[in-house]
C-alpha cells in the first residue's frame, strides 16, 4: 500500500500532468487529425451532445484502467495517478462544460479573476479563425495579467 503522502504527490502531479496531456491533444490531436470529432465543438448551437463529447471517454479509458490495476495491486501507485487523471476530468467538466458553455445550468455562477481570465481565453479559443490557448484549466499569462490589473473586486 502506497504511503498517504505519496498517494497525495500522486494524484496532485498526474492532476497537473493532465493539463498538459489535455493542451498538447487539443493543439495537435482535436485540431488535428481528430478535427473531424471536435470541430461541431466550435459550433455552439446548443446542442447537450456533441462529437467532441467521445474525447472525454478517451481520457478516462486510461484513469479507469490504473484504478482497477491500482486497487487490483493493493492500492499502489496507478491507483492514485487514476485518481489524480479522474480528478482532473471532473475539474475540467465542471469548469468547461459547466462553467464555460453552460451545458449543465447552475442556479449560480461563481466568479473570481481566475474563472474570468480563464474564461476570456476559453471563448478568444472559439473565435473563428484564433485557434490559440489550448489549455483548459490554465490559460496562457496575458489573460491573468490583464484581468488581475484590470479588476480590484475578489
């Protein structure tokens, strides 16, 4: 069985890990060879089901098979880098298909500098023909600093 203090490494580094797993398919894979899955993505038309919705099966295919292997091997390692992947898959619903495109309603919407500045890039990434900021829970320096110099409210 993996120390606790370990485990928590685990799950934090593979959580962080995960954001750039997440950058480099969004750059070369979903608007690559895979655009054909995620451009009905840039279309948003309301739509609840989406093409682009079997990426999320695609990154939680190897959380659930480290969670099994973890657990079927006495809670090691893959474990906690399962937890850490699944953690970051529930981070990135919630944030971009709750908080961003509003496919889940909330009856409140949070707002801080961070969720602002993350989300102005977010929306900058769906603009026809801008295709930049990749990232999903970290968007590139210039949107913080400019919502941070901007804003004295949070």
């Amino acid at each position: 069985m993996t120390p606790w203090w370990i485990a928590l490494l685990l799950v934090a580094a593979s959580f962080l890990m995960m954001e750039f797993v997440a950058w480099f398919t969004h750059k070369y894979v979903m608007h690559g060879f895979l655009w054909v899955l995620h451009k009905d993505h840039h279309i948003r038309d309301g739509r609840k089901v989406e093409w682009n919705d079997l990426f999320a099966l695609f990154f939680a295919i190897p959380s659930v098979v480290l969670l099994i292997l973890g657990i079927e091997n006495a809670m090691d390692y893959r474990t906690w880098i399962g937890v850490g992947i699944a953690c970051y898959g529930l981070a990135y619903f919630l944030f971009h298909d709750v908080y961003v495109h509003e496919r889940v309603k909330l009856p409140v919407r949070p707002e801080n500098r961070y969720l602002r500045a993350t989300l102005k890039a977010h929306l900058d990434h769906h603009k026809p023909r801008f295709f930049s900021n990749y990232g999903f829970l970290l968007a590139p320096m210039n949107y913080y600093y400019e919502e941070f110099r901007t804003r004295n409210t949070n």
